[in-house]
C-alpha cells in the first residue's frame, strides 16, 4: 500500500523492491521514481519534453533525429519506469504508435495512478519479460526499440546475448533502430562486449556518451545506437555536444571494442552493479 510523507514523497512496494515517487522541488509538476533506491525516471506530468537525465537526453536526441520531425513512429519499449521516453515521444511525434513492456506489474499500476498519462496517445503498456515479448512481436513491426530494463540497477543477462539482439532484429523494420542504455564503469568490459554483440547483428551503429565514461574514468550509462543503415552520425554529434549535459559520439567503434567478443546466452552475464554509494552522492 503506498503512503505520503509529510514532504510528499510515495513510498511503495512493488515487485521489483521499493518504488519512491519522489516530487521534484525545482518543478511543481515534476516527479522522479527511484527503486531500492536507484534513479530510474523523471517525469514533469506538465512537460513531457522535459527531460532531467542526460541519458534520456541522448535517447531522446536519436529519436528525434532517425525521422522527420513530427514524423510518427512505431516505437517498442522495453522496460518503463516511469514511461519518460513514451511521453516524450507522443508529444513530439504525435500519432506514434507506441507499446511499453515493464514487468513489474504492481510498478506499472503505481505509475498508471500517481503519474498518469494522457489516455489519447497511442499507447499501449503491457506486463511482461522484455526478452519473451520481443520474441512474439510482428516482424518488421517497428521502426524503434528502446531497451532500457533493469533488476535493481543491473541490466538482466538474457538481454545482453547476440539471441536477444537477434529478437530485436526480427522486430525492426528494415531501416529501423535498436537504442539500448548501456551501464559500465571503468574499464568498460561490460560495454564494450555489449557494443560487440549488437554490432554482430546490426552493423551500423554508435554510442553517445560522457567523454569521462567512454574514458572509462567513472561509472555510467552509455547509449548505444544500432541498426542496418548508416546513423546520422554528424547531427548526433552536433546535438550531443550542445546539450546541457555535454556528450560525445564514439564512432570509432572496433577501436572502442579493442576486440571485445559477442556473447551468447550460455555465457551471457548481466551488467555490472554501480559502486556503492553512488545514487547517494548524487543526492
């Protein structure tokens, strides 16, 4: 059963752990859900552009830049949160086409009821493993999937696997795109085999990135874009370099990889957990 506190923050418990909903003192309408104590969205219900993690940011950035503006697009998201990607997207891309796939179901109703979004969209959210729903999708159904799942804050190990990215594959149109939220820190193994594997499927690919974090200097998340056809490399890098969170695009990605293998599912391994203490320092 979720509970306020007195600076009213939810606190409830979900399937997953504890899911916090807690409300952001800088934006009246503005929310980010933690679980166990680990950021995994912010949303403004006023805003849906506004977006608070360079992450999303990058993420965001992709979407806007694969298609026309306004174009709409069939996009599949696997994992939810707090469904700050769908939001967007529906706001800048209206008519889109959009499923989510969150496995906590009891995280889904919280969302649904503390955070609502509009029941206009096209927007279908189902509870469900990323990996099986991926598996039954129509072929050639999409033009985008977002795979940003996480247990905890560890991406699963059947996501991580050339099997998985062939499922994604299978689910993309032809001139469509896997965007994939990458976590690792130094000295990047995790991310570079990850960068490995979906390349062994869809060739054409980049990641977006902290210059610290693709220097395998500190911890944290890597956006990784990959499909059949070329990216557009130079607006990515241009968008990347002007946003508040600066980036930088890797393109460069067999010296990246420095011969990193794919993985499959017999040796698949989920991705590294962040060094203690690091969602608390960030406040």
């Amino acid at each position: 059963m979720t509970r306020r506190k007195r600076s009213q923050r939810q606190v409830s418990a979900v399937a997953t752990g504890v899911a916090e909903l807690v409300p952001d003192p800088d934006r009246s309408t503005g929310w980010t859900l933690t679980l166990d104590g680990a950021p995994q969205s912010h949303v403004d219900l006023a805003d849906p552009t506004y977006l608070e993690f360079e992450y999303v940011r990058r993420i965001a950035a992709t979407i806007d830049l694969i298609a026309a503006p306004h174009q709409p697009l069939r996009v599949l998201h696997l994992g939810g949160g707090a469904l700050t990607v769908p939001r967007y997207v529906a706001a800048t891309r209206p008519g889109s086409r959009q499923r989510v796939v969150e496995i906590d179901g009891s995280l889904v109703e919280l969302v649904r009821r503390a955070l609502p979004w509009d029941p206009g969209w096209h927007l279908k959210v189902r509870v469900g493993d990323a990996r099986e729903a991926v598996t039954t999708v129509r072929a050639g159904g999409y033009d985008v999937v977002v795979c940003d799942v996480f247990a905890g804050a560890r991406t699963p190990a059947h996501l991580t696997s050339v099997e998985f990215v062939e499922a994604v594959s299978r689910a993309l149109a032809p001139d469509g795109w896997l965007i994939a939220n990458v976590t690792d820190g130094p000295p990047l193994r995790h991310a570079k085999v990850q960068v490995a594997t979906m390349r062994a499927v869809l060739p054409e690919a980049i990641v977006i990135a902290d210059s610290t974090v693709l220097r395998g200097r500190r911890f944290g998340n890597l956006v990784v874009v990959a499909g059949r056809t070329a990216p557009p490399t130079a607006a990515l890098t241009r968008r990347a370099a002007g946003d508040w969170f600066p980036g930088r695009v890797e393109s460069d990605l067999d010296r990246f990889c420095g011969g990193a293998p794919p993985v499959h599912d017999a040796d698949a391994v989920g991705s590294p957990a962040p060094p203690e203490g690091l969602f608390r320092a960030r406040g």
